[in-house]
C-alpha cells in the first residue's frame, strides 16, 4: 500500500524495495489517444518498445517505492460501514472472511462446463460480501464471478508470481470485454456483459478482485514471502499510465488473442 499522507507509525511488516514492471521517466506515450499497446510475449519480454523502457528485476536504480502494511490503516475486524467506507476511500479493504472451499479449481473451461467449489460455494460468499458490505448503499443488479481462481506459486498452474507492477483489467468496459475475449472458448461472454450493459436499468459497471492466502496463514504467523501489493490510486495519475497486453495463450487463454492491461 502507498501512502505518503497521514498514516500509523511503522510496522515489522512495512518495505522499501525497486519495484520492476515501472517505466522509466524518459518513455512517453499518449494515452488521450487509443494509443497502441505496449505488448508482451510469450515469455513476458517486451515486443512493442525497448526492453530499456521498463524497469526490471535486476535493475537497482529503480526508484525506491515505500510498501506499507496495511493492516494499521483500518480497524479489524470491519463492521460493514467501516468496509464500505475504507473500501470507498482507498479502492480495496482487509476483509477477514473463513470460506467453505476446499477445492481451488484453476481451470475455467471444467468450472464453466461442470462447476467447482468455486461457482458452487466461493462465488456466492463473494456476492454476499460485495452486497452486503462493500457496496451496501448500491442496487447492485448482478453479480458475475469466473468459474475457477488464478492461483500463483509452487503446486499452481502459474509456478511464478506477478513481480511487476501492473493492472489488469483496463480502464473501460471495452478494455475489460476484450480481456473476456481472450479467455472465453465460448465466446459469448463479452456479448453477455455488452447486454446487460445496455440496460436501461444499469448505470455502471465495476471489476472487482478478491485475493487471499491459503496456506493456512493466520493473523500471529501472517504471510511474509511474496505478499499481494496494491496502490492507493489517489496517488496515481492518469497520464502516468501506459496501455499493455499479454499474449493471452502465454496465461492460459487463446492464442492470437491480447489482453488489455496497465
């Protein structure tokens, strides 16, 4: 978590590290313009621009980037004001929730076709979360979660972690149905989200991410090796965003396809 304004005092779990993924302050791109995107190959190195423009993992004069613990910045364990409150300020929250899954299916195609504890027990305790505390105050219409998780780390079908700084999802409606497009073999859901879009009764539309350890992590022996980071979007600019894909195939999807990240 990045805060440079008012926050608790230091904790054991609190970082400075040279984060890669970020560009460096010299690369320009437009993104007032459909701009083309920065994109990656199969084996994530950069195929649209030099390799120079990014920061990478063994690159040590990139800028030093303060990694809070964010536990200290909210109360636990949230009520549901606190968590729709913290969630409305900052784009994300803690949320301490024990789930019924025992099985994290990572294959999409099986979960679509046959289902998982996924569709059958996970998406629904998610849906209650997000209706019931994070966005209380909304008529929230439907609630759609993908039928298998992405797993990283030893044991999963990712054995590496996301290092680099990055969002995944875009910033529009077009971005995110693209990403659909890149996964979806049936092809149909990018047109399911464009008509219930179209919908006189629907003034939005909002991705949500919901990432949690489970290895047994507890609150006295909290994860420490590759723990999930997020960025308090007040502190980032639009204009300091660049457009980039992935070759879709190279993460699971289809081949020809490209995602739209940032």
């Amino acid at each position: 978590m990045a805060d440079e304004e008012n926050h608790p005092p230091s904790s054991p779990l609190d970082l400075e590290v040279n984060l890669p993924g970020l560009f460096r302050p010299e690369f320009s791109v437009d993104n007032r313009q459909e701009a083309e995107k920065i994109a990656y190959s199969s084996d994530f190195s950069l195929i649209s621009c030099s390799e120079e423009a990014v920061y990478g993992d063994e690159d040590k004069d990139a800028p030093i980037t303060k990694i809070r613990d964010a536990r200290p910045h909210q109360d636990s364990p949230l009520t549901e004001d606190d968590a729709a409150s913290f969630f409305h300020k900052k784009g994300f929250c803690l949320f301490p929730q024990n789930t019924k899954v025992k099985r994290w299916n990572e294959d999409y195609l099986k979960g679509m076709m046959f289902g998982s504890d996924i569709t059958k027990v996970y998406s629904p305790e998610l849906e209650s979360i997000i209706r019931n505390y994070l966005l209380p105050e909304y008529h929230v219409i439907s609630v759609d979660c993908p039928p298998a998780v992405l797993r990283r780390g030893p044991s999963s079908r990712n054995n590496f972690y996301g290092t680099g700084v990055h969002q995944d999802y875009g910033l529009t409606l077009e971005d995110y149905k693209n990403n659909l497009k890149a996964y979806d073999f049936s092809g149909q859901a990018a047109k399911e989200v464009q008509k219930k879009f179209d919908s006189d009764e629907v003034c939005g539309v909002m991705v949500i991410n919901f990432w949690r350890p489970i290895g047994g992590y507890t609150k006295a022996n909290p994860l420490r090796s590759k723990p999930l980071a997020v960025c308090d979007p007040a502190f980032v600019k639009n204009g300091d965003t660049v457009h980039t894909a992935l070759d879709a195939k190279s993460v699971g999807g289809l081949k020809g396809k490209q995602t739209d990240q940032m």
